[in-house]
C-alpha cells in the first residue's frame, strides 16, 4: 500500500496504452483517441472524499498524475454518450 498521498502538482503527460481500458472494459470500448493538444484549462471540482482516494492510488499505482486519471475517465465516460 502506497503511504504517501501528499499531493504534488501533476503535468500533463502523453497517453501511451490507456491503463484506464481495464477499469472500463466492461463497456467492450477502448478510448476513442490520445490526448489532443488543445491545452488545458484550469477548473474546479468537489469529489467525495473516498474518490479521490482512490483516483490517488490509482495514479500512483499506474505512474499516472490525478489529471491524467481523470482526464482519461472523462474522455471514456463520455466517448460513449455521443
């Protein structure tokens, strides 16, 4: 187990063979695309306590930033709402 959830600042790195298919791949979908060059913007959001938790150790895990976990789950979750 991973002891050492202090946050430290994540920057965007390329995708490379989404570690996320495997949370997702009940859907039967692979991510539709790599992460475009659009840039990023800054937001805000309130999660549970216990999901950021685990969307920590996840990152942590798979050699991933928090963005980029949440970035990918984004883009999957809604790949398949269009």
């Amino acid at each position: 187990m991973v002891s050492d959830l202090a946050y430290r600042p994540s920057r965007p790195r390329p995708a490379s063979g989404s570690p996320l298919d495997v949370v997702f791949a009940a859907g039967g979908r692979s991510r539709a695309s790599s992460v475009s060059d659009e840039g990023w913007a800054k937001t805000s959001v309130a999660m549970r306590r216990s999901t950021r938790r685990r969307v920590k150790l996840f990152a942590l895990e798979h050699d991933m930033s928090m963005q980029e976990v949440v970035d990918l789950a984004l883009m999957e979750y809604l790949s398949g709402r269009e």
